[in-house]
C-alpha cells in the first residue's frame, strides 16, 4: 500500500520567511496529492493540491510542487504570516474515492 | 463550500459503554466516507472506509467488532465505539468524499473514556 514521509515535524520560522515542506510517496499509482492545514482543535482543511500531470500550482503564497520521477511533492509557502501557524499534512490517493494516506504532518510555528 | 458535520464534538463516558459518532454530509452526497483517528501531536491514521449500502473496509489492526460503521445513507456514516476503555480515548475525524478527488472533513470528535 501506499506510505507518505513528511519532513519536517517541526519548522519554526520568522515572519515573512519561506517555509518549505517536502513529502514522498512509494506507490506510483498515487495520482493525487493535497495539502491540508490543521490549526489547534479544528478540522483539517484542503489549502491546495496538485494531480500528476501537472508539475507545479500555485495559489498566492502557497505553491506546490511535484516530481513524479523522485516521487516527491513539497510546500512552499513564502511571505509567512503568524495566522499561517498550523500543523500542514500531506497526502497521496490514486484519485476517485480511493482511500487518501496521510503524511505524519509538521508543525509550523512562525513567529511575528 | 461543502460542510460536512460530525457530532458529538466531545464525549465522556464510563469503561463499557458504547458511543456513537456521526458523520453527516450537509449539501451533497457522499458515496465514500472515511474515519480517522488522531492522537496528540500525531497523523490522521485512517480505520475504515464507509462505503453506502456495503460493509466497510477497515485497516489493518483496526477490530471491526470494537469500531462499528455503519453507511445507511448517502449523507450519513456513523462510528459506534463498543465496550469503550480508556485505551480507545483518542481525536476521531471522519471525511467525506464529494467528488473529484475533494475530501471535507467534520469537526473532529474527542472520546474520553473513564
């Protein structure tokens, strides 16, 4: 079955910085790979996804990218604000309603 | 956007008894739905994927007789916890699948058991 690795757990960054955050998947049938932000207590929420016939996205400050070959995809976000503090889980599904495995997620903190 | 409700939002209850979560999807229907559980700190892990009108498919290690799941309908999944322990304390989050590839996930229900 399909296994995701995120990295970092934790990143800490200053205000207006860049954070990055990088997952890689095994199963090469994964076509589908969204990015979800969970802040304290709340549900996770889709911030951005990218499917494998794309190689980049981006929405604003968030960007995604992906390189299928390696098997890997990696969040950037750039101009860092303190509301963009959440724990982010990546995620790797072969599409429809497959089921979706999760990344071990990674804590942002980014300090004002 | 799609609004998916899960309720309760919390619940305490005695080592024994049985608890029941729902999962309801608001403005669309939901073929697919899948539960979570959340520990402190940790990932979502994935126990089951509710299918409506069939039997889930559960994870390995995830007891089927202890998680009951039920799919009677297209909006609705619920989770029924059995013979709760302490153990099984934990974040349970369900999602929602609504169609091209979009997951949305309830509000996420945390199960204390004395």
């Amino acid at each position: 079955g399909e296994n995701v690795e995120q990295h970092p757990s934790t990143l800490s960054v200053q205000e207006g910085d860049s954070a990055v955050i990088k997952c890689t998947y095994s199963d090469s049938a994964s076509n589908y790979f969204p990015w979800y932000k969970q802040e304290l207590g709340k549900r996770p929420q889709l911030i951005i996804d990218i499917r494998s016939n794309v190689g980049e996205k981006k929405d604003q400050r968030i960007a995604v990218t992906l390189n299928k070959t390696a098997k890997h995809f990696s969040l950037h976000i750039t101009e860092t604000q303190p509301e963009d503090s959440a724990v982010y889980f990546c995620a790797a599904s072969q599409g429809g309603n497959n089921d979706m495995r999760f990344g071990a997620g990674t804590r942002l903190t980014v300090k004002p | 956007g799609a609004v998916v409700s899960q309720h309760p939002s919390w619940v305490i209850c005695k080592s024994g008894t049985s608890v029941k979560i729902e999962c309801r999807s608001l403005d669309f229907q939901a073929t697919t739905m899948f539960w979570y559980r959340q520990f402190p700190k940790q990932s979502l892990m994935l126990m089951a994927t509710s299918n409506e009108g069939s039997k889930a498919t559960y994870e390995q290690g995830v007891e089927k007789d202890k998680f009951l799941i039920n799919h009677a309908s297209l909006t609705l999944s619920t989770l029924t916890v059995t013979s709760a322990h302490p153990e099984d304390s934990s974040f349970y989050i369900c999602s929602a699948y609504r169609g091209n590839e979009k997951l949305f996930f309830g509000s996420g229900t945390q199960l204390s058991v004395l």
